[in-house]
C-alpha cells in the first residue's frame, strides 16, 4: 500500500482483527467495507460471492511459505503419516490451486 502511495490516505480507516478470519469475518457481515485477506478466503464459499476481489500482485510481496510437519511427540505418527501422503497427493493440490495457493512442482509426489 505504501508503494502504490495509498497508504497514508486509508490507515485511519484500518480495523485490526484477531486473525484474518476474523478480517474476513467483519467483510462478509458488512462491519468493513473492504480488507486484504487470504485469495484462499476471498474464493472460498462463504466469501466468493459477496463482492469481487482483485489479486495483490505476486511481485508486490515475499512469498508465504506454508508447511506441514509431523511432530515428533506425536502419539499417532502413522496416521499423520498417512494424513501427509494423502496431503502430497495431485488431488489435493488441485484443491489448493483452486484456492489460489501455489503448489510447487514436485510437492504433490
């Protein structure tokens, strides 16, 4: 927002959440008028049709990494095993790019 000079000309206007489901909450209740949220809650079906949304240019930001790890304390490690194979299957890396996650090549084997 600073490098597109608009910063300064909302920031009085910011209602912090909790969480960015919570941001997202106060968009679709009609308590905010607009938010940067998660593309992955501005496609989901509790928002995809409340309004439009227009995608923060990749360039524009560093990317954020998610990950998925299977605890060591686990006491189920074989299910979480299996929950992680089922994670890393191209099935479900459709489902994330339909939420407007990047998957990166190789991540679903």
């Amino acid at each position: 927002m600073k490098k597109e000079e608009v910063y300064d000309k909302v920031a009085d206007k910011f209602v912090l959440g909790e969480n960015i489901s919570q941001k997202a909450s106060f968009v679709v209740s009609g308590s905010a008028d607009g938010d940067i949220v998660a593309l992955s809650l501005a496609l989901s079906p509790n928002m995809k049709d409340k309004g439009r949304y227009v995608e923060v240019p990749a360039r524009e930001y560093a990317p954020i990494e998610q990950a998925c790890v299977i605890l060591s304390s686990s006491k189920h490690k074989e299910t979480a095993r299996q929950f992680l194979s089922f994670f890393k299957t191209p099935a479900v890396a459709d489902v994330l790019r339909n939420y407007g996650f990047e998957v990166q090549a190789g991540s679903a084997k």
